[in-house]
C-alpha cells in the first residue's frame, strides 16, 4: 500500500471515527469518549414506551425509534421538527440539543444531531442522506453541561 491511500485510509477511518461520535455537518467541533453504547442491533417487535424515570440506555431505542418514525412520516424533516418530535416524545424540551439540517452555504447538510439531557447522561442520535438510518449512542454530559459542542448547536429550550 502506498503512502497516499495509507493517508487516505487514516483520514477515512478518523472521519468515521468522529462521525460515529455525532460531530455535525457543519462543524468538526464535537469530542466524545470511547465508552458510548450504541443502540442495539436487536430491536423488539412493539413499539418502545418513553421510561420517564429510567436511566438513559433504557430510554435509548424510543429515543432512536422516535426518530426514525418523524424520518418516516417526512423524510424532509429538518432537524428542528426532528427535535420537536423528540419534545412530543415526552424528553424535556428544554434539554434537547441539535445541528442545522443546512451548511453554513445553504446546502444540504451530510448528517445532523439531535441530542438530549437525560438522567445525567446524552442520548445522541444522527441521521441524514450521508448515512444510512438513525445511529444513537448514550454517551456522558459534556463539562459544558450540553451534549453537543460547535457553535451549530441549537437548543428547544
């Protein structure tokens, strides 16, 4: 292998790397750790009920099935009316964070976040035409306080 598809390869696998982590479209502000838990692979055959009083990881395949319902119903959703869906959804609207669904060019954007605050923890889901359904991980609360970092992110709240 080559040096220049070695770089290529690097640079291929940091970008997944981060894009796994729920960095947004439009900014390459967004830092994670490595013990997020991503969403099962196995999902249940009836629609998941909203656990107010539970953890985050519980919580974890409404978040993404409430998600991909509001992709389904519109698939041209922007990522406000995504978050919106998600306040609908029972989560505190106040606690809901997300990306703009446009770049900063007024173009499309690759993928966008819509993350919540819950139970101390950040439910983080992405999706957009760059990547195929809805990927949601728990991961901890930033020291901000937030679940998102860029100066993209806007809040319901």
């Amino acid at each position: 292998m080559n040096t220049r598809m070695l770089s290529a390869g690097l640079a291929l696998a940091s970008a997944l790397m981060f894009s796994a982590c729920v960095a947004p479209a439009s900014s390459g502000d967004v830092t994670s750790t490595p013990s997020a838990s991503a969403t099962a692979t196995k999902k249940p055959s009836k629609p998941p009920v909203f656990l107010p009083d539970a953890v985050a990881k519980a919580n974890l395949y409404y978040f993404s099935w409430t998600i991909e319902q509001a992709l389904a119903a519109d698939p041209a959703a922007d990522s406000f009316a995504i978050a919106q869906k998600v306040a609908e959804a029972g989560f505190d609207p106040a606690a809901i964070q997300f990306t703009f669904s446009r770049t900063a060019a007024g173009l499309a954007a690759d993928s966008v976040d819509v993350a919540v605050n819950f139970a101390g923890e950040c439910i983080v889901g992405q999706f957009g035409p760059a990547i195929s359904g809805v990927h949601a991980v728990v991961m901890p609360v930033l020291a901000s306080g937030g679940c998102l970092l860029g100066t993209e992110v806007q809040t319901l709240g």
